[in-house]
C-alpha cells in the first residue's frame, strides 16, 4: 500500500490527537516498516490496519468509525493532490462511475504496484448509483468514507446505504 495512505493517516492523528499519540501507536504495533513512511514507498496495508486497532484501543473510538473518518480524510487529500481527476467530473454520480474506469486506472499508471479495488458500477436509475466494492484488504469502511468525502467535496444531499455481499460491499449511494 501506498505510503501516502500511512503519511496522511499519522497527519490525521497528530492533528486529532498530538505526536506523542502517533509515537505510541507507532511502538505498540512493532511494524516490519519501523513507521518511518514516505509518500511514494510501498508498505504492507495490515500496517495500517494494526495502527488503526492500536489508535481504537487508546482512543475508545470503534475501528469503523476511525477507518470511515480516516476515509473521508483521504478523499480530501487525494481530491487535493490529483484535482485534475476530480475537476473532470460536473457531479457525484458521475465521479464515483469514474473510480473503476478512469482514476483508479490512471493511478496504476502512476504507480504500477499500486493495490488497488474493483468496483461494479450500475445506475439504477438517474440519482441513484449502485457501487459493488471487491478487494483482497476489505477495507469498506475506509471505502464508506471515501464515498462520503466525495459527497461533501460535490456539495451533494445524498445517502449511502451499504450491505455485504459474497465477495465484497454493496453500496448504493442515493442523491436526494
Ligand atoms: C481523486 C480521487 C482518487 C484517487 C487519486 C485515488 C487514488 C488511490 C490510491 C493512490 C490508492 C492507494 C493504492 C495503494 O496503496 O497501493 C487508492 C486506494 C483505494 N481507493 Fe482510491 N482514489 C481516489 C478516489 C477513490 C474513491 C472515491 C473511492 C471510493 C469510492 C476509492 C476507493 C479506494 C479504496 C477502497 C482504496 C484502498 C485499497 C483497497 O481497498 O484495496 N478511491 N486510491
């Protein structure tokens, strides 16, 4: 995974919590990386899923709520560091249509070892779009929040309703 995802992660706690949070988490979870992060190194993503439990246990915030927060953090970032490939989009709908076929596909030729999702995307009908979410990691919570920064970024009213599946996440995501 992408050191990107561990910077703004330890960005989020420092800002949230203070440093010595981040140096705690850090030593409890006696990662094979040391949590010394760089933007473009690669990591192992149970590294940040251990860092999260640890944050969860000090914190006594629920794992999915930190991973939706942290998600929607993300967003921010990601919208912030690549607005080419949000400026594309006049609206929500479209945008999120756009993960699977367009962005997620530019940021593999950005970084070919990037790890990346699949989404199933299908309009159900004109203001409701239906997101099959699949990876190996199961990171649906971070995956939620995501979607939610997105709404907040395209000023949009809409909802998110989410169910599991076989193999994978089903999110419909209704604009009002
Ligand atoms: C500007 C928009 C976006 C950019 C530039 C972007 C880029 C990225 C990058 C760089 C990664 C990390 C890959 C790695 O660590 O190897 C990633 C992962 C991910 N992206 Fe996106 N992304 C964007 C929008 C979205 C949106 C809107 C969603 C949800 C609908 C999404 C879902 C995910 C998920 C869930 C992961 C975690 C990996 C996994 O679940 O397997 N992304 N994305």
């Amino acid at each position: 995974m992408k050191g990107i995802i561990f910077t703004e992660f330890l960005g989020l706690v420092e800002r949230q919590w203070d440093g010595d949070m981040v140096d705690d988490i850090i030593e409890a979870c006696d990662l094979a990386s040391g949590g010394a992060y760089t933007a473009v190194g690669t990591y192992d993503h149970r590294e940040i899923v251990a860092l999260v439990g640890e944050l969860s246990e000090r914190s006594e915030v629920p794992v999915p709520d930190l991973l939706q927060i942290y998600g929607e953090h993300l967003f921010g970032t990601l919208a912030k560091s690549y607005p080419h490939f949000v400026a594309k989009s006049g609206n929500l709908l479209d945008f999120l249509e756009g993960v699977e076929s367009y962005i997620h596909v530019e940021v593999r030729k950005l970084y070919p070892d990037a790890e990346l999702p699949s989404f199933e995307t299908k309009r159900v009908e004109p203001r409701v779009l239906e997101m099959i979410y699949r990876s190996s990691r199961h990171l649906d919570d971070v995956c939620h929040g995501l979607i939610k920064g997105a709404i907040v970024h395209f000023d949009t009213e809409a909802l998110v309703e989410r169910e599991p599946i076989d193999d994978g996440t089903r999110f419909v995501i209704r604009c009002q």
